[in-house]
C-alpha cells in the first residue's frame, strides 16, 4: 500500500481547473494534475485526493462515473467543492436528482451547510476564502486607513449590478438604486457602479478608499414565492474586502458567526433601513469601524486563505483512507 508521505499529488478532475486551489495546494508542498476523467495509475498511486467541481460533476456524470471508478480502485477520495449551493440556479433539478442518486462522491465540500442535496455521506463546511496573490494590502498599510483624510467615499460598492442581463443580481440592483438617493440625501460620498469594464487596480482604489463597502445578496440568494431565501454562505468579497484592508458592511449571513466574530471582525444590518442606520453608526464612529477591518484583516489573512481550506480538504482526505484501512 502506498504510504501517507508519498501522497503528494492532488488531482484535478473533469476539467475542474481552480488556479487558486492550485496555488493553494502547490503552496502546501503539492503537485497538481488535470487529469479529466482518465487518471494515470502512476497518478493513483500517488495521489492524496481528487477534486472535482461539483457543477462539472452534475454537468457531465457519466465522466464522473468513469472517473469514480478509477479512484475507488486506487483508494483515492473523490471531494466535490461546491460554490453554487444551495439552489444551484444553473442546473436542471433532473440533473442535480441524478448526481445525487449517484453518490459519486466521498466528501461533499460546500460554502454553506444550509439544507440541500446530499452528494455524498460525508459533509464538510468549506467557505469562500482569499487568493492571497490577488487579495492583499497590495502596498498600503492598515495604520494609513486610520487618517480619515485617506478615503474618497464615505460607502461604496462595486460589483454585477446588470439585474436586465443576470435576474439572480436584480434585486441588488434595485436596492442600490434606492439606496442612492436616500445616502446623497444626508450629504454622503457615495460610489455605486458595476464592476464591468473595471481594472482591477480600480476595483482595489475603490474598496481601499471607501470608509465603508457594502455586501448585499449574491448569486446564490434565490427569490421564491416565499420571498428572498438568503445563502447562509458569505460570497468571497465578505473576506476580499477585509484581505484588501476594507471594512465590509454585509447584510446579514448565517455563517458570519462560523468565519468572523460579530462585533469584533464583523459589522451587517438587517434590512433597508438598518443598513442606512448602520452605515450612519460606523461612519459616526470611525475608530470603531477601523478597528473591526484591522481585526477582520488579521482574521482572513490568519483563518481564511485558500491555504487553509486545502489543509482542511487534506485532513477530510487523510482521515478518509485511515477510516477505509
């Protein structure tokens, strides 16, 4: 049998190429292969866990069942990581029924534990996190953002705001356009626009210079005829914005709790006009609101890097083929 020390391989499977994860593994001390759905038995016997996205996966289960089959022989996990839960807007529900009859994977990784489809017998919490190549303080200092004098915008946010194109971003849409006029109104700078045919140096200019930035929805909050149903995951800018010395406001997010400490690392608001009595709190109370970046900062850079969910991804691994011996 293979030993655990000569397991340095992770394996990328069904086109599932992540350059983060990438990075992340290969920072860890990995190599890292695409391999499709036809892995080489040099690779098997090498290979400390395969990792698939779990929208290729429901895309194109009859490679997954191919691939599967390779990994079972070898004793190889299959981990699904998994951005799109809990609805998976994307996908037909007759695809997503057949995936998960077919229980392909070993271990099912999504950003949120939220009730969904169960891909595999065992569940793991593995959040959004930061590419610390591109998300850092990219030459600024956190004791510069203490000078109020250093910032442009009282609040800003940018991001898909094309609700025409996109329906999952709508709502944000209209809430931006009514929240405009109402933060004008009390004299605020304030900066809302799309993302679209911005550089990234602008995008990094508007979160470092904006005293506040705004969270609201993501692609994976989904409208129904009960309402808005909120992710309980936290889209990747709610640890971006910090990584990148930001102070985040986000709409409220079951799973900050699990990531960040509320109050301490962390700042949301309830609704419309909670966000509008929030956003006056914190820019009333600037010490305070730096203060909960510089330490959201320290958390994300310390708990929440791409690194650390591929240690995480490695130890489910690890004690999956102990648990098979």
């Amino acid at each position: 049998m293979t030993s655990q020390e000569t397991r340095n391989l992770v394996l990328f499977g069904l086109n599932s190429h992540s350059e983060m994860f990438h990075d992340a593994f290969q920072n860890l001390g990995y190599e890292a292969a695409m391999i499709g759905d036809h892995p080489t038995s040099e690779q098997l016997a090498r290979a400390a866990l395969c990792f698939i996205s779990v929208y290729h996966g429901v895309r194109s289960p009859w490679a997954a069942i191919k691939l599967k089959r390779h990994l079972k022989r070898a004793g190889v996990p299959l981990i699904g990581i998994d951005r799109d839960g809990p609805w998976h807007m994307g996908r037909l529900v007759r695809q997503l029924k057949l995936f998960e009859w077919l229980r392909l994977l070993d271990i099912y990784a999504p950003h949120t534990l939220q009730p969904t489809y169960r891909f595999a017998p065992q569940v793991i919490y593995n959040a959004n996190a930061v590419w610390v190549r591109n998300y850092n303080l990219h030459g600024k200092t956190l004791e510069e953002m203490r000078d109020p004098a250093f910032f442009r915008w009282d609040v800003s946010f940018v991001g898909n705001m094309s609700g025409e194109r996109y329906k999952e971003h709508a709502e944000r849409q209209r809430f931006f356009a009514a929240l405009r006029p109402r933060l004008e109104a009390l004299g605020l700078r304030v900066l809302f626009r799309s993302s679209g045919g911005m550089s990234e140096q602008e995008q990094i200019e508007v979160i470092q210079h904006s005293i506040i930035n705004l969270n609201y929805r993501s692609s994976c909050d989904h409208r129904s005829r009960a309402g808005v149903e909120m992710s309980w995951g936290l889209p990747e800018r709610c640890y971006g914005v910090p990584a990148r010395g930001g102070f985040m406001l986000s709409d409220q997010r079951r799973h900050a709790a699990d990531d960040f400490a509320p109050g301490k690392e962390w700042a949301d608001y309830r609704d419309f006009e909670d966000c509008i009595a929030r956003i006056q709190y914190h820019l009333g109370h600037f010490a305070e609101t730096r203060a909960i970046a510089e330490a959201a900062n320290a958390r994300v850079m310390r708990d929440h890097t791409y690194e650390k969910r591929a240690e995480k991804l490695l130890e489910a691994a690890a004690r999956w083929r102990e648990a098979r011996r």
